[in-house]
C-alpha cells in the first residue's frame, strides 16, 4: 500500500476494523482468500467487485456470522464477540421474509435487542428511540404498517432505522440501495453521511460504480483477493476497476 | 358430560394449546414438514424408551423420544448440508427410515408391549382418563393430564422468557446471530420444545393429530392477522376449538376423537382459507375483479384523454376501438359514471375536469414509475369502486 494511505489512515486516527489472512470456503472452495483489511475510523467506505467476489462473505465473516477457515479479526482491537455493541448490520433485504407478522416499528425495535441481552425485553426507552428512528429515516407515519405493505424502498429505511437505533460506531450495511427508488437512494445516502459527520465508520457493499466517487470517501476492490483499499480520491481508477472486474474499464472519476 | 368426557376434552385442549406455540414457529419458520419427521421418528425412541421403563407417561421415556426427534432434525441438516439433496428430501429420507425400525421393533415385541401401530398413529384418548396418577393413595388425575400440563407450563415459561429471541432468530437470523442470540441455539431449542411436546401429546392423540395440531392452527392464524402475539393467540383458540368441536363431532357420530379433532382442524383452515378478510379466497378474487375493471376505467379513460376526435368517442363504438366486450365496456362506462370522470352528450363522451385531473396524475405516476402510487389516489378520486 502506498505511503499516502496509511498517511490518511493515521490522520483518522484509530482503527476501526482489522483483519488478518481472512480465508473463507464454501464446501473447501475459497470465496475470501488472505485477505488483509484496515478500516479507519470514520470512513464512509464501499465495497465494490464483481458478483461472486465475496463481498457479502466479507462482512459477514467480519460478524462472525460465517466462520472463516483461517485469519482473525477486530474491532477496535478486540474480537467481535466482544464489541458486539459497537456493530450495526444491515443485511440484503432479500434475506428475510417481508410476509412475516409484524409491524414496522416492531422491526426497527429489533435493534434495541443487542443491547438488552437475553430475556430482558424492550420496554418505554427501546419504543422511544425505534420511534425517533423512523422519524429520521422519514417512515414515522408507517410504524403500524404491516412490513409486507411497504414497498422496496421502504423496507430498506425500515432496516436503516433498525441499524441507527443500535447507536453504534461502526455500520455495516449488504447492498442498502437494491431495489430502491432514487429518492430513497438520496434519502439513505445522506443519513449516511450524517453518520460519517458524526464520527462513525459505515461500510457498504455496493454495485453502482458510477455513484462510488460521489457517495463514498473510502473503497474497497474485492474479487476473491483483496485487490485494494484506501481512498476514492487515490485509488478509484481505472487500473484497480480492471484488474477487480477482468474487464477493460473506463471510468471518468471526478475529483 | 360426566369427568372422563371432561377429562378427555381438558387433555386435548391442553395438546392442542402445547401444539400450536411450537407450531406457529414452524409455520413461520417454513418448516412444518419437520413436525412430521419429529412425530414420526420418534417411534423407536419411545419403543426402547418402553423397554426401559415399561411406563409410557415416563419422564425418562419422554426424554429418551424426544431426544430422537432432535436427532432427527440432526440427521435432515447434515444430509442437507452434503448439498447432494434439498431439505424435503433428507426429510423424506430420514423419518421412514427411523418410523420403520420402530415398527419392526413393536411387531418383534408385540407380546410383551402394550404397544401397537394403530396406537402410535392415531392416539387412545378416549382411554386417557382411565390411566390414573395415584399420589399416597390419593387419585390426582389422569396420567396425561399430568404429562402434557407439565409440558404446556414449560413451553408457555420458555416462550414468555424468550419471545424477542424467537422472533428475531425467526425473521432474520443474520441480524440475530450479528447480536448475539444465536439461530442454532434458538432452532435446536425450538426443536427440542417440539419433540417433547409431540411425545407427550403422542400417547393421547397419535403421530397424525400432533402434526395437525402443529401446523393447522398455525396456518389458519396465519391467515387472519399480521400481528405474531395475535398469530399466538389464535392459533391457542383455533386448536381448543378443534379438540373440543372434535370430541363433541366424535362423541355424535360414535368415531375415533383424534380423527374427528383432525377433520375439524381441517374444516376450520378451509374456512378461514376461504373467507380471511385480506388473504382469503374470496376477497383476493373479489380484490382481482375490482383491479381488472380499475384497470380498463384507466384505460378508458386515457384513451378519452388522447383522442379528440367524436368518432372514437361515441358510446357505441366503444366496443370496436378498445376492442371490448359489451358487458365489460358497459360495467366500466357505468363505474366511469358514477364516479363523475366522464359525461356523455348526444351519446359522445367526454372526460370531466375531475376525469381529466385523475387522468393525467395516473400517467404521471405510470411515466416515473411509481404505478403503485395509483392504488393511493384511488382513495382520493372514487366514490364507488370496480
């Protein structure tokens, strides 16, 4: 990694995210291989590659909700397991069933469990702030909606709101603007920017190249290996995009 | 009603409340199928559980079933995992298998066992009351009774205690695992709670009623509310509903109770399935019929929009240009009517300025995209609907 990198990396201070020779396989076939990974504190960073690339494992393997056959990872310098409360996750919509029975609110209320722990249940303070985080992703007027009576775009502010009232440091969001219209795309990406004004780390896969440049301050080229990492500014080019995609890219990046 | 029929219609409710609190998870968790493995392959494991104990109310013994049916889901997910078959055909693979050596080990035993197939699927509970629980001398009730109140009690305490976990790890495991509450203890958990019900409720009511009694009421709940506490609560009443209509159906027509609980479970799904207020049958044919004539009144109505001239606007020649059927351009001209978006003189009609308003926000919001936003402005342009 070139100097200017890790320059950048020192001026944000901590580390929020680290990890080492991560290697995940699915039935022995490698879909992460030795991947080396430093997130600064503070960035609003993409993960971009083509499908396949392992972008998904990735975040989830950095959860522990994939167990990874080599490497280690922490946050802020601790394993996951044990900055549980530091770690928001929002996972692709299509990974839930939006017929389930509950309400919207109910949903957002979802986030408050990490903090409760086991048994306790939400009481006055948990329903405040899933209210106060429907407010801020403007879905407050759809709290008693059944969640299967939202449309996509909704659904994604829903699991937005989910992911703001865990009040954490670092958030991890898998393709929060599928399926959304361009409202809700501008709606989630300024909240997202206010996240990052407050001091947090957000990391998201994402699959619009065009918008990486204007969205993000950070990137990530994933394709089975980590190809490489640091700021848009620096890196988003047409080299890291072709050796990423296999293809012979050109993008135009505004800078 | 004397205490045995009492007696026979408290033990069946009291299954049928401890059936349908694991069951509404299944349900929900697509994974009804299971209940069937479990109440199958349980058999063997009764069967030694029988040998050893030669009690079948035995804690031991329902310990050692329930154990089997774990063993079950066990077997299903590592089959599964090989990624050689799907999930329905491990299923399919593991519960006959463990069924069937139960079966040949009653008949090997059948002298020594008061045990027999017809049994073990369909359930003795006319008989219940007859196997008593004698504490120092004193009768405190059925056997049963005991076996299953226990089991509700434990079920209702772990399903008060572990509610948020339950629903978190049933709707989305990746956010619950990324919490802290981890599916796989809340899935064997589930699972276990499910084999210990269904053996319990196996002596009285047989390997058929308990899966029934899982996923029928489950179901019928689920087509009633979007609410998972009222989801609960229904699938409670529906069960007691069918155990008691049940027993009453069978005590008429002098038939098996299980059966006759069974077929009520089913006719009460039926009709739910057919008259459920927003997921029913009927509603969502009637719901399809308002949106297909909405949908021509649009049409029409753009078609009035883009032409100006009287030929493609008279009444009767409606039928020829949007190529209708008279009855349809008949049902959509009266709709259209009535709800002030056109006017007709001299037999050519015209859009109104309330027509032409609805019009022209209906293309707006087909141009951008948004169609489902017409559904919305419905509500603010008809007074009467298709």
């Amino acid at each position: 990694m070139d100097t200017h990198t890790d320059e950048h990396a020192l001026n944000k201070g901590n580390l929020a995210v680290k990890v080492d020779d991560l290697t995940v396989a699915y039935n022995y076939k490698p879909v992460l291989w030795d991947i080396d990974l430093e997130i600064p504190e503070g960035v609003l960073m993409a993960i971009v590659g083509p499908n396949g690339a392992g972008k998904s494992t990735l975040i989830k393997a950095i959860l522990g909700i994939l167990k990874p056959i080599a490497g280690s990872v922490s946050i802020y310098g601790k394993p996951y397991h044990k900055q549980r409360s530091l770690v928001a996750y929002v996972p692709q919509k299509g990974s839930v069933d939006w017929d389930f029975p509950t309400t919207a609110l109910d949903v957002v209320m979802m986030g408050t469990y990490g903090s409760l722990g086991w048994i306790k249940r939400p009481g006055v303070n948990e329903k405040k702030a899933a209210l106060e985080a429907l407010e801020k992703v403007g879905m407050l007027a759809f709290k008693s909606r059944q969640i299967s009576q939202l449309s996509g775009g909704q659904q994604q502010r829903i699991f937005l709101a989910r992911a703001l009232v865990q009040e954490a440091s670092i958030y991890f969001m898998d393709e929060p603007f599928q399926g959304v219209d361009a409202t809700t795309e501008i709606a989630i990406i300024n909240i997202l920017k206010e996240l990052r004004k407050a001091g947090k780390t957000v990391v998201v896969v994402h699959h619009d190249l065009q918008t990486v440049p204007e969205y993000f301050d950070w990137v990530t080229f994933l394709n089975v290996k980590k190809i490489a990492t640091g700021p848009v500014m620096d890196i988003y080019n047409d080299d890291n995009l072709t050796k990423t995609y296999g293809i012979n890219y050109k993008v135009s990046v505004q800078k | 009603m004397n205490s045995a029929q009492f007696e026979i219609q408290l033990i069946a409710s009291l299954v049928a409340i401890a059936c349908a609190i694991p069951g509404t998870f299944l349900v929900l968790r697509k994974m009804a199928m299971i209940s069937d493995a479990i109440s199958h392959s349980i058999l063997p494991g009764i069967v030694v559980g029988f040998f050893i104990t030669q009690d079948l109310n035995s804690p031991w013994l329902i310990l050692l079933a329930a154990f089997t049916g774990v063993i079950t889901v066990a077997l299903v997910e590592r089959i599964q995992k090989t990624g050689l078959v799907k999930e329905d055909t491990a299923i399919g693979l593991v519960f006959p298998a463990l069924f069937s050596i139960g079966v040949i080990m009653i008949a090997k035993n059948a002298n020594d066992v008061h045990l027999d197939v017809d049994a073990v699927l369909l359930g003795e509970l006319a008989f219940a009351p007859f196997d008593r629980l004698t504490v120092a001398g004193t009768d405190i009730g059925p056997k049963s009774l005991w076996v299953i109140g226990i089991i509700l009690m434990i079920t209702i305490s772990l399903l008060i205690a572990f509610f948020k976990e339950l629903k978190i790890s049933t709707f989305d495991p990746g956010l619950s695992a990324s919490l802290g509450f981890s599916p796989l203890i809340m899935h064997y958990g589930l699972m276990t709670v499910s084999s210990v019900t269904t053996v319990g409720a196996f002596d009285a009511v047989g390997a058929i009623l308990v899966v029934a009694l899982m996923i029928a009421p489950a179901a019928s709940a689920y087509l009633l509310t979007t609410d998972l506490k009222k989801m609960l609560g229904l699938a409670v009443f529906f069960g007691v509903f069918s155990a008691i209509t049940g027993y009453w159906v069978a005590h008429w027509l002098d038939a098996s109770i299980a059966g006759s609980i069974t077929t009520m479970l089913g006719v009460l799904f039926l009709f739910v399935y057919l008259l459920a207020p927003s997921k029913g049958l009927i509603a969502v044919m009637y719901r399809d019929k308002q949106q297909r004539i909405e949908v021509s009144l649009l049409t029409f109505l753009l078609h009035l929009k883009n032409h100006t001239e009287e030929r493609e606007r008279h009444v009767n020649h409606l039928n020829e240009h949007i190529n209708w059927q008279k009855v349809k351009s008949e049902t959509v001209l009266d709709l259209a009517l009535k709800n002030n978006m056109i006017i007709i003189n001299n037999k050519i009609v015209s859009l109104t300025e309330k027509g032409n308003a609805f019009t022209s926000q209906a293309i707006d919001y087909i141009i951008t995209n948004e169609d489902a936003q017409i559904e919305d402005m419905k509500d603010d342009f008809f007074l009467f609907r298709g």
